[in-house]
C-alpha cells in the first residue's frame, strides 16, 4: 500500500497491480462504491493485473485513507471524490487508461470525464480516457422505490461486538447479492469473507456522507464528452441496490455507449442474472474476458442494447 497526499491535506491510500506492465499495457482503475476499499476488488483486481496495471484505492475518509483534517469534516461530494482521483492520476503520470466505476464510483468516473465541462472550475484532463465501464451505477437518482442503501443510523451508546457489529452490517450487504446466490452454498464463504470485510475501515460517518454526495451530485455535459471515448454499460436484473432501469438512462445520455451482451463468446456473461456486486457472479475469467475483449476493442461490434 502507498499513500498519496492531496492538496488540502488529505491522504488517498491506494495500489498499483501488476506495475509490470506500465508502458505495456493500458492500465484500469478501479473506482469503488458506498462503503467501498480498494480490498472489495481483491476477487477482480488480481487476475486483470496479470495482464495490464490495475490501480486499487481507497476514497477520502474510509479504508486507509483520511480527511483533510482531524475533526473530519471535509464536505465530501461526487465532485471531491473525482478532483481527489484527478490529482492521484496526475501524481502517478498515467497518459492514457480506462475506468471501471462501480455504483457510487461509476457517478464517479462519469464526473472525472465531465470535469473539463463543468460550469466552476473546469479543469482540463492532462490525460486520456479510451474506454469505461460504468457497471451497477447510474447518472441520476431514479425515482422506483425500495433501491437504494438503508443504513441504520441508531445510536451507538456503547463499544459493540464484532458479532454485533457484522448484525449491522449484515442487511445491506445481503442487498448486494440476490436471494439464489445467498442461499448457494458454493458462495458462503465469499459472503463471510464480505461481511468479516464490513467492520473493518468503514465509519459510518463517512459511508453517510458517501451517500448523501449521490442525491446532491449534478452531471451534466455528456453530449461533450469524445465520441472517440467507448463506454460499456454493465447492470445485473437481480440488482437491489441500484434499479436495472438506470442503465437504459445511461445509454441514452452516451449514445456512444454498448450494453454487455448474453452469450457463450468471450467479452460475453452468460446471463444478466446477477446482483449488484457484479464481478461475485460467475466464473472470473468470464469478468477478466469482458474486460479484455473490451479494453482490446477498436470498433462496437458488440451493437446497442435494446434495454
């Protein structure tokens, strides 16, 4: 783990897979969600870095990252958390990558792109987006009920339990997944392994900031965005925590966008069956070959989906 030093004083504790390949291969960030560390992507992140460098981090104010002060009361916004990558991006030099943003972090990465356009201090990108995966998330808040995250917000009178710490956590989590994957038991111990993951680096305080950043979050410009810049839209129909609808939203907003198609072909998932944590479903080459097929691609031949 490295850490990098923003200019307000905060700190971003991030890493960079599979260094290796730096000048070889264009490297993928990785920008995760609500609540989200950069460990989260361990089941995706370490077999893509046996092929391109993958760049792992942690937002401001959770996991091994810290605010800018030690009260703790940075404002935390969509815009923040896409400033913050910005500097990280320009400390490491990278020229040309691609993007990965995973709900909370797909708003993200759309406002990293949309920064150049904004109406307040625009900021010109010293480098260049070629391809991004905006996967589980969406670019306006949607309007069908029972989505969303419910965090229990009771008060803590006392120092609980680990146990009693994963009965918090364990709600939430549960909606990330879908009931048939939670009661397989093939998957039991990856969903232990995700809720031992709970009680470790993630404040409630900086979760509900998180959360309140994507009702505030203003996207705007996309019809500037470079049509040379290819998107690939991924979204499970057993999504509990972010509605299938928002990804028929995101491809009307970026016309140059593609939907994952079904199939049996590399670059292609078997079925749209999976929950919001995404890249637990199926077998992990099968998540490794979209991301190669897509990141290798130089014309759609994949077509648009008819969401």
């Amino acid at each position: 783990m490295s850490q990098f030093v923003l200019p307000d004083g905060a700190s971003i504790a991030y890493e960079l897979l599979g260094s290796e390949w730096l000048g070889h291969s264009k490297p993928i960030v990785l920008i995760g969600g609500v609540s989200s560390t950069r460990e989260d992507w361990q089941r995706l992140a370490r077999p893509i870095s046996l092929k391109r460098p993958v760049l792992i981090f942690d937002h401001r104010g959770i996991g091994d990252s810290s605010y800018s002060t030690a009260s703790k009361d940075d404002d935390i916004t969509i815009e923040l958390m896409a400033r913050d990558l910005l500097f990280l991006l320009q400390f490491l030099k990278f020229e040309e990558l691609a993007l990965c943003g995973f709900s909370m972090g797909g708003t993200v990465a759309q406002q990293l792109l949309l920064l150049p356009y904004i109406p307040s201090n625009p900021v010109v990108l010293p480098f260049k987006f070629t391809h991004v995966l905006l996967t589980g998330t969406f670019h306006s808040l949607w309007e069908e009920k029972g989505y969303g995250l419910k965090l229990d917000r009771t008060p803590i009178t006392r120092s609980l339990t680990n146990e009693e710490k994963k009965a918090r956590a364990r709600p939430n989590l549960e909606r990330s997944f879908d009931p048939e994957w939670l009661s397989d038991p093939r998957t039991q111990s990856r969903f232990n392994w995700w809720l031992d993951r709970q009680i470790v680096g993630r404040p409630l305080r900086t979760i509900i900031k998180q959360s309140r950043a994507t009702v505030r979050m203003n996207l705007q410009g996309y019809e500037q965005i470079p049509k040379s810049t290819r998107f690939l839209v991924i979204h499970g129909e057993r999504d509990a925590v972010v509605p299938f609808s928002s990804a028929a939203k995101l491809l009307r907003v970026l016309p140059q966008a593609s939907f994952i198609q079904t199939g049996p072909r590399p670059g292609q998932v078997p079925s749209l069956a999976f929950g919001h944590h995404w890249w637990e479903y199926f077998d992990i080459e099968v998540w490794v070959d979209v991301v190669e097929t897509f990141l290798g691609s130089t014309e759609d031949q994949r077509g648009r989906s008819k969401l």
